[in-house]
C-alpha cells in the first residue's frame, strides 16, 4: 500500500501538485466533511450526512453532536488553508501556539492541563501534568527538526503516537491530534488522510497506538528525559499506524486526482468490470485489484469507475 501512495503523490506532482483546500472545491468539501463526521465519530459522536450539512448552512448547532462537528470543521477548514500555504511557500510554520489554538477552536480550552490524566482503556499512563510543557518543548522541537527528512510517513506515525501519549490537554486531544496529522500532510503536498470512526476501525487505530506507545510507558511515569525519549522513537515500532494513515491517504489521494485527469486530461472514466474485461481480468479480479489499491479509482454510487491507464505499473500486473 506505501508503495502505491508514491506512484499516487508522483502522479498529483505531473498533475501540477495538491489543489487548494475551498470549499467550492467539491472534492475537498466532501473530504472535510467526511473526515469531520469519521474524526469525531471516533470520539463517541455521531453525526448524519443531514445533520452536518444543517449545521453547516445554519452556523447555529442545535444539538451536542453538531456542536462538535461544526467545532471541528471550522478548526480543520482553517488549519488546512493555513498548511496549504505551507505547501505553497515551501516554507513550514509549527509551534505550541498553533496546537493550542486548535484545541481551543474544536471547542476546548486551548491550555495544557496541570494535573494528572488517564486515557481510557489504554495501557499508557501520559505523563503528569508537572511535566506536560517539557514533553510539549520536545514535541514542537521534533517536529520542527525531523519534518523534511526521508520516511515521512514512518515520522508521521510516530509523531502521532507521541502526541496522543502525552495527552496535554484535559480533552480534544484525539480531535486536535488528528488534525494536526492532516496539517503535516498538507504541508507536504498531501491530501488529508480520514481515519474511519466505525467500531471496527476504531479498535485498529486504537492498537496502533497501543502498539506505538509500548516504548513510551516506562517514561511517562516517571520525570521527563529528553534523551530517552528521544531514543524511545528511533526504538518506536509504528508500523500498524503507518499503514492506517496510508490505506486511509488512498481513497482521497484518489478522489483528487480523478477530478484533475478528468480536468486536465479529459479522461473519460469506465465501470470497473469494463476495465477488467478489457485488461482481461475476471470481475472478481479486478474489484479486488482496486480494493488493494492497484488502480486509482473512485466509487460513484455503487459502482467503482477507473481506466485502464490507471493500473499502477509497479505493483500492477497479473
């Protein structure tokens, strides 16, 4: 699947690189609302697709989970025009202000907690709140060093990992975690990644950080240690995350750049089992060709469209 997100990232590069995040952008209207809905749903909050476009169109919420879709949609609108022009200038813009202005605008403080905090459910114990600003120093330091080095999506992960550890805020922080990790993708010339909200792909996403954050319990217990954390990351398995982030990359890198083929290069796009029959692949073949990612493709109802020249050539073939 990695390996199909660089020939994906190549081709939006040949196609002039990632669009500007407008809302008259329809690809990028339906990518932020349904990370909205997906990045709360994760949270316990369930929105409809109804419900959204209400408080959308109204501004004013009228229930709890519309409050906090509205919340996290504007702080995810803003964060991404913000990194777009990272993008843009090729110039990279992170520090503390930032993180705390996101949590304040999905709805919370915006403030480092000062006490102790427990994560339901989960193994690690984040650290007390006497030493929150000194991992919060670390993380802004990391991300500012490591952020243009190769295996950027291995950093991802692991920074992701890191941030839900410590936990710094009293609540958010999932929220604000994830659109931080769309932030960093953003600037890098990526579209967003929506990690799925259903049960089932929550308990993934949930692992994946269990499995992250195995090297980090020992030293959230006890007073910050700059150089064993950093040691704790190069040590950091955050394999089972890094694959999350890039099946959930593929569906939006896929949305954008069919609109611009179809744009730039008036593609004409034809229903799965045309493509099959053509390229000689059985029906079954083919819908699993583009289940794992082998064609850009996108689903138009229920059926799944794409062309022929969108097999992936290196992890293509029969």
């Amino acid at each position: 699947m990695r390996n199909t997100i660089v020939e994906r990232f190549d081709l939006l590069k040949r196609l002039g690189g990632l669009p500007e995040p407008e809302v008259i952008n329809e690809e990028w209207l339906y990518i932020l609302k349904e990370e909205t809905r997906n990045s709360i749903l994760i949270e316990g909050f369930f929105v409809s697709e109804d419900e959204l476009e209400e408080v959308l169109a109204s501004g004013r919420p009228l229930k709890r989970n519309q409050e906090e879709a509205l919340n996290y949609y504007r702080a995810a609108r803003f964060l991404y025009g913000l990194s777009y022009e990272n993008y843009r200038s090729k110039k990279f813009f992170f520090g503390i202000p930032l993180i705390r202005q996101t949590n304040k605008t999905i709805g919370e403080k915006g403030e480092f907690r000062k006490g102790d905090s427990r994560i339901t459910g989960a193994k690690i114990v984040p650290p007390p709140g006497l030493y929150v600003d000194d991992w919060m120093v670390f993380f802004e330091e990391h991300i500012n060093q490591g952020f243009s080095q190769e295996g950027f999506f291995n950093f991802l992960a692991k920074q992701h990992v890191l941030f839900e550890a410590i936990h710094p805020f009293n609540d958010g922080n999932g929220r604000t975690g994830r659109i931080i990790l769309n932030y960093f993708l953003i600037s890098a010339g990526y579209p967003p990644v929506i990690l799925k909200g259903d049960e089932e792909n929550k308990k993934k996403y949930y692992k994946a950080l269990e499995q992250g954050d195995s090297v980090l319990r020992r030293l959230t217990e006890i007073p910050f240690f700059r150089q064993a954390v950093r040691n704790a990351l190069e040590d950091m398995n955050a394999s089972s995350l890094e694959d999350l982030i890039s099946e959930g990359l593929r569906t939006n890198f896929d949305r954008i750049l069919i609109r611009l083929l179809e744009e730039k290069e008036q593609l004409k796009l034809k229903p799965g089992q045309e493509v099959g029959k053509a390229l000689n692949y059985s029906p079954d073949s083919i819908r699993t060709l583009i289940s794992r990612g082998k064609f850009i493709a996108v689903k138009r109802g229920k059926e799944w469209f794409t062309h022929e020249k969108l097999l992936l050539k290196k992890n293509g073939g029969k």
